[in-house]
C-alpha cells in the first residue's frame, strides 16, 4: 500500500530539485533531472534517520507500485501519429526495421546478454579477491538482478537467497542497485548531452535556456492533453487513471491464479504483476479500439500519467535504498560495479549502434538506462533526447520485457539454486551463457545486430528523419 506521507517527502525532494536544476549551473548543464537530484538528497537523508513518518519500505513500496501502474499505463498509451509519404515503397524488411520491431526486439534480446553474464563476472572477481575480505563469490551473482532489474527485484531475489543461506544478500543486492542508479546517470546524462550536441537525437530539440534549467517560460508553455469527457460526468484525468486501473485489477487477477501453481514455480509467476497488468492493458486498448472508443482516449493525459509514475519512482527508489551493511565489503563491491559498468557501456555501445532501422540513439541511452537502473531509468533518460515523444521508443520499453521475460524464468531460477546449493557451477555457467548465446542468435536471424544506423563518435545519422506531428 502507498504511504501519502512517503509520496508527499518524495514531492518534496522533487521540488527540491527542479529548484537545485534551476539554479546550479552544473546540474543545468548535465540535464540533471529533478527526480535524480531529490532522489539522492533524499537518499542522504534517510540515512540520517530524521523522516520518522516514512520508513525505507514505504518508499520501496512507492517505487515497485509505480513502476508496475507505469508499465499498465503504457499498454494504453496511444501511439503518436507520424506523417508517412505513402508513394514511397519499401520491403517487408524495410518496413519492419522502420517499425517498432526493431526496437522490440533488439532491446528486448541485447537486454539479455548483460543481465545473464554480469552475474558471472562478478562471481569471478569475488573468486579471485573475495576471500580478502571474506565475501563469498555469490553475492556477485546479484548485480543482473540489481543492475538490470532494480530495487524491487534485489530485494525479491534476495530474500530467495538469504531463504537459501546466503546471509545479508538484501542488503548487498540493494547496494548494487543504488550503484546502478548512479551509474545510469553519471554516465547516461554525460552521453545523453554529447548525442545531442552532435545531432543524434533530432526530436530533442535546441539546447536552449528551458531545456537547461527544465522550466518553460511562459512563451514556451504549451498544452499537453485535451478534455475528452465532460467535466460534469467524470474529469478526464481521472477516467484515464480508471482504465488503468482496470488493466491493474486484471493484472493482480492473473498473479492470484498463477501463484495457486504448487512450489517455486508458482511463487516466481505470481511476482509478475507488471508484464501482466499491462498485457492486460494492450488487451482492453484493442477492445476499445474495436468498439470505436479509441476516440475518448487522450495521449497526452496519458503520457503525463506515465511521466508521474517515473518522476515519482525514481526518487522513491533512491530513498528506498539503506545502506547499513557494506563495511568490510565495499572494495570488492566497488571492483564489480566498475567491472560491471564498463561491460555494460561496452556492449550497450557497439550494439546500440546496429539495432537497425531508426531512433538508433534514442534506443541506446534508453537501454543503457534500463541495464544499469530499472525500466523508469531507461524511459526517463529516453524522455531527454524525446521530450515530447515523438518517436516509439518509449512505447517499446514496455514490450521489451515479454521479450526477456524467457531469459528470466533461467538465469533468475539458476542462480537462486546455485545460491541454495540445488546446481552445481557447471550447469549454472551453461545456463547463463546458454542463455546469453540464444539472445544472440536471436539479434542474428531479427537482423537487429547489423549494419550501424548512426555512428556516435562520428556524430552521423544513417537513416531519414521523421516528421512527427
């Protein structure tokens, strides 16, 4: 349940920080958002214990909530219209890499290999140097589930693991997870702002003073919605957050039913509230739109509810993270994230750059948000090379997880029973780098690891620039 005292401290940290962007010029000038810088100084003064009305669960309450609602909200968002020149014939595989297909899918599939093979790494380097400040090498096996999942799921699989005998593993999976929001940002932000310097990110807009402080001038203002209802039967904002509503319902639905599978099974499939909730929604979005109601659904009431559920879950997660046990660890955990880091912007950059078709940059920085933070990561760097979301990336980010959902149900199963003493190492290197090898083949035969549709260091774009109403 959403505490109102936790949600009201993260409204505060937030204003805090459009203040702070406002007025500090370097924040401005790296496009710090808002909801990073209230979340980090919330994060700091959690840690003083001087919120006594909020505690650490409320705001991971906040944050798995939210991110959950996001994703059923996603599923209802309308895509943007595109002017299309219809004398212009292409092929199937043209027409396929232009489409959504290939940011699905080649998100979707890269998304794997980091989040099945960072676990590895980590087991190796606590091998090599764990035994000098007595960390086992399984509490490496936690940073996919950190890096590319989130709080929310470091807290869940830790707690498998600490069932399983791995001691402290919340706390150590949490740790990991507050790295990786930093790790987003810190180089996200600094990537972000160089693509769009070099002209990479053609909806992002001029650099101008708005952009840097993120405050429009009232000249700049503009509407983001219309009133589909009359405000006498219902007001529109809030028929909108009911339709989701009714996609969260159906969602909560489906986890009761697939936890009354016996076992581990059951209990794995019952924790995915947010694929369900908003599979449920691209179902009602068809209804609607076979019954021709599509017309009382407004994409920007709908975007501003997806921009809420970010802003708020990103701080919230910040101050959802406790730091109480890294102590004598914080060496080697400070060896994984870098080794981690440098992996993931490896392979994020070489593949981001041959996803095919377009919004190439677009689909980078986004994905490197989701590997190194959570989904609300990736959308809320996504939101500063398209404010105004007039490409689809951000559409994909939510079909993306039915996508990966397979790879989940192996690597997540795989280290939780190595962790418990249930697999042996061999067979939990074979899973993940299994795992790892069929995602490949997979980018291979959908062609989204192929020829490069930009290039970042030399700031070129290789394919033609929509014009996007």
């Amino acid at each position: 349940m959403i505490s109102m005292n936790a949600l009201a401290w993260a409204g505060l940290f937030i204003v805090l920080g459009v203040v702070l962007r406002a007025a500090i010029p370097f924040l401005r000038n790296n496009l710090v958002s808002a909801s990073i810088i209230g979340g980090v100084i919330g994060f700091l003064v959690m840690q003083t214990g001087l919120i006594k009305n909020a505690t650490a669960a409320d705001f991971s309450s906040i944050a798995g909530l939210l991110w959950s609602f996001s994703f059923a909200n996603m599923g209802l968002t309308l895509a943007a219209k595109r002017t299309v020149n219809k004398t212009e014939k292409k092929s199937l595989k043209e027409r396929l890499a232009d489409s959504q297909f290939s940011g699905i899918c080649g998100m979707g599939f890269f998304w794997v290999i980091p989040y099945a093979l960072t676990g590895l790494l980590g087991y190796g380097i606590l091998k090599l140097i764990g035994g000098f400040f007595d960390m086992a090498p399984v509490y490496g096996l936690q940073v996919p589930f950190a890096f590319a999942q989130g709080p929310g799921q470091s807290v869940t699989y830790g707690t498998m693991m600490e069932n399983g005998g791995v001691v402290n593993a919340v706390q150590v999976g949490v740790t990991f997870a507050a790295a990786g929001f930093l790790v987003a940002f810190l180089i996200g932000v600094p990537w972000v702002r160089k693509g769009i310097e070099k002209g990479l990110a053609p909806y992002a807009g001029k650099m101008d003073e708005g952009m840097l402080k993120g405050l429009y001038e009232p000249d700049q203002q503009v509407y983001y919605g219309k009133e589909t209802t009359h405000p006498g039967n219902v007001d529109t904002l809030a028929f909108h957050f009911s339709l989701v509503g009714i996609t969260w319902v159906a969602g909560q639905i489906l986890c009761r039913l697939f936890g009354m599978i016996p076992g581990f099974v059951g209990e794995i499939l019952s924790g995915f509230l947010y694929l369900y909730a908003m599979l449920a929604a691209y179902l009602l979005r068809w209804i609607i739109g076979k019954l021709g109601f599509e017309k009382y659904l407004d994409r920007g009431t709908q975007v501003r509810i997806s921009g809420f559920c970010i802003d708020m879950m990103v701080t919230a997660a910040f101050m959802a993270i406790s730091l109480s046990v890294i102590g004598a660890w914080i060496i080697p955990i400070l060896v994984i994230i870098v080794v981690s880091t440098v992996f993931t912007y490896i392979t994020t950059r070489y593949f981001g750059e041959r996803f095919g078709g377009k919004h190439g940059f677009e689909r980078t920085v986004a994905i490197w948000g989701t590997l190194t933070g959570t989904n609300a990561t990736g959308q809320a760097l996504c939101r500063m090379v398209d404010p105004n979301r007039k490409t689809s990336v951000l559409e994909e980010l939510g079909p993306i997880n039915a996508i990966n959902v397979p790879a989940c149900y192996v690597v997540m199963p795989a280290i939780i029973a190595f962790s418990a003493g249930q697999l042996s190492f061999g067979l939990l290197v074979a899973a993940l780098t299994g795992t790892a090898i069929v995602f490949f083949i997979a980018m291979l035969v959908t062609r989204t690891w192929g020829k490069k549709t930009y290039d970042f260091k030399k700031g070129e774009l290789y394919y033609k620039v929509d014009e996007v109403d």
